[in-house]
C-alpha cells in the first residue's frame, strides 16, 4: 500500500519552477506558535500568509492561509476545522520530512504529507497554494489539493474533489454543504446531513455525468466546468462580463448558507468599498432549490427560509423559537403547549392563526380539502389537533400540515397563504392540566417512538437508493386537485 502511495506521489510530482511564482523558503526546523500569532509565513508579495487565526473570541485557532493585506484575514485554507487547535500550540516544518501541528502537549493534531518525504523546504506561494517541495523542487504536498471551502485563482478541482462549507460565519466545524466534482463527472450541491454523510439532496446540477472532467477558477478570473478534451461544459458563473482581474483579490467560496459566490476585493481603494462584493453565486433562489424528502429543507424544521438582498435567511414563525440559539440555520420548535387532543373541542378558543402570505412548507401535508373557504379552513384546522399550520391557497384548496414541517420557504412565486396556528395566551403554558397530560403520555411516546425510528430506517434506505440512482432532480410542486 505504501509503495503504491509513493509511487504515485512520485508520479504526480512536477517542478515547482513550472508554476512560475516566485517564494520564499520556509526552511526546515522552522516553526510557529498560537502565542505569536503576528508571526506568520507570508508570500513574497505579502498577499497570502501562513500561519494561525483566533477563531470567534474563543481561546481556539485554526492552522491556516488567509489574504493577509486585507483588514478582514479572510481565511482561504485550513487544516483543523474540526479540531481547533488550543493556545500554546505549534506547527513545525520538521527535519524529518512533515509539517506538523501539536497541541501544548505534544501531541500531534495534523501532519503533511501523511508518509515522511524527503522535503527540502516549503514555501507561500503569491497565488495562496502552501507548497512543501522536495530538494529536487518537487511538490510533496499542496493545499491547493486539498480544499476546505474555498477556491482561488490558478486553482483546480479535479474528479472526486469537494469544498465543504463550514457551519456558520462563526463556527468553522464542517457544516450541511457539498460542493463535488463526482468521479462520474457531475457537479453537483448537495445538503449533507452530517454525521450522516450518505444521505444527501441535490440541489443544483451541471448534469455533466460521463464528460465533466475539471472545475477551473482560471487567471482571468473565470470560473467554469470543462471536459477532458478542453470543452466548455458550464460556465458555473455563466456571465460572460471580464470580472477584473489585475485589480481585484478574487476568491469562490460555498458558504455556510449553501450558496456558492464568487467574491472579489478592490486591491486598492480608488473610490471602491474596501470589502468583499458578490460577483456571482449559485443556486439563484437556495430557498426554493433546495425541497428535502427527508430532512429540513434549506433552513431547519419549522423554519422559514426567505431571500433578503440576495442572500437566504431563515426566521422562526410567531410563537416558535430557535431549537439552539446559536444555530440560526437550524430548526425552530414551539413556544407554546401544543393543543391538547383530549380537550380538542374546548382548546379551540385557545388559539388563533399567523397569517403569512406567499408561504407555504411543501411536503408536510396530511390532508387537504377542494372547493372550501378559507374561513372553513381555519375552523377546520382550528378543531383539529394535528393541525399545526393550514395553507389556503387561491384556488379554494386547504392543505394541513402536520409537525415537524420541512422546506419552508416565503417568496413571491409561491402561490397560498400560511395560516400559522399559535396558543393565544402563553401564560396556559405549563399549566397542571398540561403536566398531567405529559406523565401519561409518556408511554405513547415509547411506542410512537420506536415505530418512528422503525419507519425512518426505512425511510433512509429508500433516501440511500435514491441518492445512488440520482440523475438530476427537478424542484417540486404542489399537485392542485380541482
Ligand atoms: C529554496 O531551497 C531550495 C532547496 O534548498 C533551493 O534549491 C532553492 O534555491 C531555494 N529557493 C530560494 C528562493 O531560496
Ligand atoms: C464574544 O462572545 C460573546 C458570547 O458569544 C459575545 O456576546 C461577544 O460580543 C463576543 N465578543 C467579541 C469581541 O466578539
Ligand atoms: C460548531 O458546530 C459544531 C456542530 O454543530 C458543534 O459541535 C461545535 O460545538 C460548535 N463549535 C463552537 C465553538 O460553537
Ligand atoms: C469533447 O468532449 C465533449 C464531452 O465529452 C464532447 O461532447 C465533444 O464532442 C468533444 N469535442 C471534441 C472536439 O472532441
Ligand atoms: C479564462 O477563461 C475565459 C473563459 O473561458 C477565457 O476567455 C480566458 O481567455 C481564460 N483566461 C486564461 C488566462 O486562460
Ligand atoms: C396578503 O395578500 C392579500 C391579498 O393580496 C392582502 O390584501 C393582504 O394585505 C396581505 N397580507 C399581508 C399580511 O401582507
Ligand atoms: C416564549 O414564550 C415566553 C412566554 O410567553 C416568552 O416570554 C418568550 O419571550 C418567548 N420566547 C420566544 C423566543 O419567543
């Protein structure tokens, strides 16, 4: 096995004299610490440097490359995403042949390349790829080979490489978005429900399988999907407009958000905002793209997902709040006691309904009614206690939906109105009648519960050979009965 691997090391190395980028050497034995993070390994222009960022103002760090002439450090590469590293750590370019990062104790958290090679020196390229070369100036190991979410200008994804995003804008653990080039040649975004990694929601596609072959972010700035014989598949950011190049600091980056940009920044402030600006993005519309079989859509369970100024958010409904206040892409659940179906005649004057126009949660469905009026859909709704929201939509349908719902999007194309059923006054909440209600139905809920968990295995193997047979996928929509 380790023959193989170096052999094929051996294969792949070329002259780092080919890139045609000059550098300066990090030379062996050379080392840095989180305790000095304003010494770094920078590129000869200064533009990219090597070296730890404090992540958040927690006491974390990530080994890293960044844009180093920029306010903003902006993070292009890091090695420890999941395992940050804590104060007192070090990397070293180790006489033996590795780049390592230990902890204060030692003990080792990362090493490159995974065998020890005989490396002479390592060096920040000007374009932000972090080489280790061997004496005779071959590249042992490159970042630009291993991507986390970002890529830059002169790089390449190859068959089988991806960028995954991160959690949120603080939290750099891997997060809910694929980016891959599959090694059948599609280039596809999939929702990812980590740690569940095989089941996955496509929600943009090149459908390029048997001719994709590499995604090239080239000089020019232009990034694109093109065949082994130099075809041009897609032109993922399909304006053809000259994105400026000499000017401007570019890089594309999937998001915690699902969404894939291409962001440039003025290299000098000649009348330009200093900050990143969206040049372009994909999907369009993340909230209508993305409509999970199983799973929370874009947002989580009970949320809503909606585009303000050209980016998603999701918000949580009137009466319902975030399932972790700290994961604001995340589920919502109740802020109130759900109706309580024992009382369901007299629980109806408790509640009331939010009225949110252009809304809907498609696939929660559990019943619906043709040729009715919207006020005989809430009565209905109102006296049922699977109800948890009603969805009117014009041409006299009312659907029911039950709980958790999943795909919630707000946006003018969608057709019906979300009647949003809320507890009137919360102050019933955790009233004694409600605890007793809770006590005995506790054994239900076992019953419920392993039934559930029965059918979701279930479940996941109808998603695992979905996901295998998948082609393409087109958005959903909701069949209107006459
Ligand atoms: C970097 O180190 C290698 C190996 O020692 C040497 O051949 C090369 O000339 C050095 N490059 C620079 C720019 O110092
Ligand atoms: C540090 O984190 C706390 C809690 O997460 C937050 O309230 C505070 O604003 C943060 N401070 C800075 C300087 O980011
Ligand atoms: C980041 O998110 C992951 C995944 O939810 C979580 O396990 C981890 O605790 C979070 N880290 C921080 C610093 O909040
Ligand atoms: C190049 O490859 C693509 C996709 O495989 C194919 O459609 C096209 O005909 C090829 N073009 C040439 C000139 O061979
Ligand atoms: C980059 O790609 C664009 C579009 O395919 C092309 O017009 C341009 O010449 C390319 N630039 C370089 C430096 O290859
Ligand atoms: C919803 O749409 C209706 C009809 O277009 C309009 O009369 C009503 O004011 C809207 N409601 C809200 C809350 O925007
Ligand atoms: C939840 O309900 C309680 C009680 O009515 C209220 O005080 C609180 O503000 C609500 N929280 C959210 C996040 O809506």
């Amino acid at each position: 096995m380790d023959f193989v691997a170096v052999f094929l090391v051996g294969l792949l190395l070329f002259p780092l004299s080919a890139i045609a980028q000059s550098y300066q050497n990090v030379s062996l034995g050379s080392s840095l610490t989180t305790s000095d993070v304003t010494t770094f390994w920078p590129s000869p222009s200064g533009e990219f440097a090597f070296g730890f960022q404090r992540i958040g103002n927690g006491s974390g760090f990530l080994l890293a490359i960044w844009f180093n002439k920029i306010t903003e450090k902006t993070i292009v590469w890091s090695a420890n995403k999941n395992s940050l590293a804590p104060d007192g750590s070090k990397v070293q370019l180790s006489t033996n042949g590795r780049l390592v990062l230990t902890d204060p104790n030692g003990r080792k958290m990362w090493a490159r390349p995974r065998a020890i090679a005989e490396l002479a020196y390592g060096a920040m390229l000007d374009n932000g790829n972090f080489v280790l070369a061997t004496s005779s100036s071959a590249t042992a190991w490159q970042s630009f080979n291993k991507p986390t979410d970002t890529i830059l200008r002169g790089q390449v994804l190859n068959l089988d490489n991806s960028l995954v995003s991160s959690f949120s804008d603080t939290n750099s653990s891997i997060g809910r978005f694929k980016f891959i080039l599959q090694t059948d040649g599609n280039l596809v975004l999939y929702k990812v429900n980590y740690p569940a990694v095989d089941v996955t929601d496509a929600y943009w596609v090149t459908s390029s399988v048997g001719s994709g072959y590499q995604v090239i972010f080239n000089q020019s700035g232009y990034i694109f999907l093109q065949a082994k014989n130099g075809t041009l598949l897609n032109s993922i950011f399909s304006n053809g407009e000259n994105p400026g190049t000499q000017s401007m600091y570019h890089r594309a980056i999937l998001e915690y958000d699902g969404v894939f940009r291409h962001y440039v920044y003025p290299k000098t402030s000649s009348g330009m905002q200093m900050e990143w600006s969206t040049l372009y993005y994909v999907p369009e519309n993340i909230c209508l793209a993305i409509s999970q079989d199983i799973g929370g859509g874009a947002c989580g369970f009970n949320s809503l997902c909606s585009v303000v100024d050209r980016r998603p958010r999701c918000d949580c409904p009137l009466g319902y709040m975030l399932n972790d206040p700290n994961d604001k892409l995340g589920s919502c659940r109740r802020n109130f006691s759900e109706q309580d179906c024992n009382r369901e005649s007299i629980e109806v004057e408790a509640f009331t309904f939010q009225e949110i126009n252009n809304t809907n949660w498609p696939d929660s469905d559990y019943e619906s009614y043709g040729g009715v009026s919207e006020d005989w859909c809430k009565q209905n709704c109102l006296s049922d206690c699977f109800c948890v929201v009603a969805i009117y939509s014009g041409n006299n349908i009312c659907w029911k939906k039950r709980y958790p719902l999943s795909n919630g999007r707000k946006d003018p194309t969608v057709v019906g109105k979300a009647l949003i059923k809320i507890r009137k006054d919360n102050s019933t909440m955790g009233s004694s009648t409600c605890q007793k209600r809770k006590k005995k139905n506790q054994s239900t809920l076992v019953i419920s519960g392993s039934v559930l968990l029965a059918s979701s295995i279930f479940m996941n193997l109808i998603a695992l050979l979905y996901v295998f047979k998948f082609k393409g996928k087109k958005p959903k929509k909701i069949v209107v009965v006459p």
